[in-house]
C-alpha cells in the first residue's frame, strides 16, 4: 500500500501548476511590469522589495548636506517631493555649495540618490569651482552665471525648457534680496503647472549683511519675505498685481523655508 504523505507532494506540485497556469491565463497580453505586480500579489513581494525606501533625512545626512544638519528642511522635502521619487523628474538647483566649507555636491548627490529617475540642472556663480568639480558633477548640467542677472536667467530658460518644464525649481544659491527675488521672478515661467519653486535660507531676510531688514520695520526695503506677504495678499484678495500671481495655487512656509506651488 503506498504512503499517504508519498502522495501529498505530487498533489501539491499539480495544484501550484494549475494555479500558475490560471495567473497567466488571466494575465493574458500585460507587461513584464503588471505580471511582476501581481506575482508579487499573489505570492508575496521579495524581502528586498518590500524593504521602505530610506528618507530624505537619512540620504541627506549620509551625504552631509546643510539642508538637515543646520536646517529642517527635511519635512518640506517630505511633503512636496516625496511623491515624485519615483516619477521622471526635471529639476532645477540654484548653487552647487562652492561657497560651503565641505564643497559642493552633498544636495547633489542626495537628489540622485532621493529621485529615482531625475534631469538634475544647476546653476552655480563661482565658475572656477565648477570647472574644478565638473568630473564629479558630470550627472547634473551646470550652468555658470549669477542669479540677480535677468538677461543670464532668460537666456537659461530659453535654453533649458524647449523639451519641456521644469518639476521642481529650488533656490540654495547666495541667499541675498536681490537674488532671490530676481529669481524667482524671472524662473517662476521654467516651473511646470503643477509644479513647485522653493527658496531656501529666508532667515536672511532678518540679515542686514543680505539686504535683510532686522527691525521688519523699514518699508524703503523689500526683503524677501515681504515679497511673499505681499504674494500672499494677492492670493487672498484674487489680485494679480504680481506676474507671478496668474497662476499660483498655493504658498506653503516652514522655518526658513517656503514652497510655491503652481495650479495646474
């Protein structure tokens, strides 16, 4: 008589095979990527699969950039771009950190390691660092100019946007008045619909050595920050005395930092 349990693997074997066969059927013509998906469904994600992607805070802080060590901008990060990481994104960073004490490249390398599939541009002042770090930046397109120049800006996005918009535009370039409103004037048209410009270092709106106005107090200075209460009113009163109003959906500011969005 034979062995019930000599029985019992054949059984199974059938049974898997019979199932497969009904998974595939169902599956009929789907991508590698659908069917990937639903074994995954069926059977169960790998054990590297279902590992969470590391956070913003922790890629930055392996590379020792500023925006977690000496700023917090790891929860507008989170909240704004965390949803891109694993789209086809085009983005924009003004200054490369030539003027930080560790040297450029710790956002760098961060954003190519935080977006999965990202067209890194930047521009950066201090040509001379540039060339000298070009080997190692040579992922990203570097564009050499001053950010307070309106011609040096027009001219980069006439020259950067002919295959499409930009996703994210972010200002970490010399955080002065003049720069950051110029800027944001003159590259708000590079940002897609439904995309978003983020200025970084607002604190030095309170600085004098930046054009800051410590007393807030001194209406003969724009400070950035007053240029973006100023938006805000426009926003809230459905005026659009500023450009940049004719198609803001949102202003969003933590400490330090502040995120425009554009309506889609």
């Amino acid at each position: 008589m034979m062995n019930p349990s000599r029985l019992q693997l054949p059984l199974l074997l059938l049974t898997a095979a019979c199932f497969l066969i009904a998974i595939f059927h169902q599956m009929g013509h789907e991508t590698a990527q659908e069917i990937q998906s639903k074994l995954a469904k069926h059977f169960g994600a790998s054990s590297q699969g279902s590992q969470p992607q590391p956070s913003f805070e922790q890629i930055a802080l392996k590379f020792g950039t500023d925006k977690v060590t000496d700023h917090s901008y790891q929860d507008m990060y989170d909240k704004y771009v965390s949803p891109l990481r694993n789209n086809r994104v085009k983005m924009l960073e003004i200054g490369l950190g030539c003027n930080m004490e560790y040297g450029p490249g710790a956002s760098y390398y961060t954003w190519l390691e935080y977006l999965s599939d990202v067209e890194l541009y930047y521009i950066e002042s201090d040509g001379p660092c540039a060339d000298k770090y070009k080997d190692k930046t040579s992922n990203a397109h570097v564009f050499v100019g001053d950010q307070a120049d309106k011609a040096f800006l027009d001219q980069f996005a006439a020259d950067t946007t002919m295959d499409g918009l930009f996703d994210i535009v972010i200002d970490d370039g010399g955080h002065t008045m003049e720069q950051q409103i110029t800027s944001l004037e003159h590259l708000w048209p590079v940002v897609k619909p439904g995309g978003i410009y983020v200025i970084e270092d607002l604190q030095t709106s309170f600085w004098q050595d930046y054009g800051g106005d410590p007393s807030t107090q001194n209406r003969a200075r724009l400070t950035t920050m007053k240029y973006i209460y100023h938006v805000i009113d426009d926003l809230m009163a459905k005026r659009e005395s500023r450009t940049i109003n004719h198609d803001l959906l949102s202003v969003d500011c933590m400490a330090e930092i502040c995120t425009l969005q554009k309506r889609k």
